[in-house]
C-alpha cells in the first residue's frame, strides 16, 4: 500500500490558497481515479484509489498545515508503512509558481506541514512532492500571501501543476522515485 498526503487547512475559508496546493492535488489525484466519497479517518479525511496494482490512501489531513504530522503518523502507523511507502505533497515559497521537484528526503526547508510530519515520523527519508508557488511580492507577509487564494493571472500554470503533479504521483507509484525525480523535476510542462 501507498500513502500519498496532501498538506493544506481544513474548510472553505482555505480551499483555494496556496497552502492547500496539496489538498488540490489529492483531490485531483482522487477524481482521476474514481475514488469513493472520502471517508473520516486519521484525524482528518481519506480516500482510497488504485493507480496501476498498487491499492493507494490518500489523505487530507484536518489538523491544520502546522500540526499534520499527527495526521499522518496515525496513518503511517495503521498501515505499518515503510517511509518510502508515503509521499507528502506541498507548496514551496522557493521554486517558481507551477515547478515542480520530487525528491527521496531532505530537509523541510521552512515548509511548517513538512516538517511536522517529519518531526512525527522521526525521519527526513521519505518522499515528497514540492509545488512552487513563488516569492510573495515586496511588502507582503508571508502568511498572508500563502493563506492568499491564486489570482486569476495564475490559475492556468497553477491548474497544468495539479495536473502534471498528479501525473509524477502514478509515476512514482508505478515507476519508482527515480524515474518520478527523472521525469518531473525539469522546468518543462
């Protein structure tokens, strides 16, 4: 089984912000799969899909983007799962908008939800999806610009990211986090 998480904040107040990038992803993930209607779990919500022979749980967890290493701890554990058996997808101030980069582990890198899970998990070695979405203009505070919703300028490149993450999410089910890194991590759409 696979775990693929995606970091955001739970209710409509934060759907469409740059922070919950992840949970767009996971939804898209679940749609293009023919998941059932998520269902109560882990301290926050699941879906289960199928992406080639691999049975996958997706999850959204609803302890706020600070706190979701509680989420997928709970998870991870009830499933017995080995790091490399989960992905964690969020946004990254530090790439441009739209870029994606897979990668086997690391550091948090100033993502919050990142690095909670890993303080949960007790371990940086797991895989993640990070999705750019740019530098806040001058003047603007961080959290502010993260808990900002995408304008309409952005949306067409923010839309084809969910889409081409969604794509590197099979790919290292099916194919492996090199081939997932290979394939996805270029500037090319």
């Amino acid at each position: 089984m696979k775990l693929v998480v995606g970091l955001g904040n739970p209710g409509r107040k934060y759907e469409q912000t740059r922070h919950n990038i992840g949970f767009m992803v996971a939804a898209q993930l679940c749609r293009e799969h023919g998941g059932a209607s998520p269902s109560k779990k882990f301290d926050g919500e699941t879906c289960e899909i199928r992406i080639g022979s691999e049975k996958t749980l997706v999850l959204f967890p609803h302890t706020y983007m600070n706190a979701s290493g509680q989420s997928v701890r709970k998870a991870f554990d009830f499933y017995k799962l080995n790091p490399e058996d989960l992905i964690l997808i969020c946004d990254d101030l530090n790439l441009p908008s739209g870029r994606l980069r897979v990668r086997r582990g690391g550091s948090a890198g100033g993502q919050k939800g990142l690095a909670d899970t890993i303080a949960h998990l007790g371990t940086e070695k797991f895989p993640r999806l990070r999705i750019g979405i740019d530098r806040p203009p001058a003047k603007w505070q961080v959290t502010d610009y993260v808990l900002g919703n995408f304008s309409e300028e952005e949306r067409p490149e923010i839309d084809l990211a969910v889409m081409r993450s969604c794509d590197a999410i099979s790919c290292w089910i099916t194919e492996g986090i090199g081939e997932a890194m290979s394939r996805f991590n270029s500037n090319a759409a």
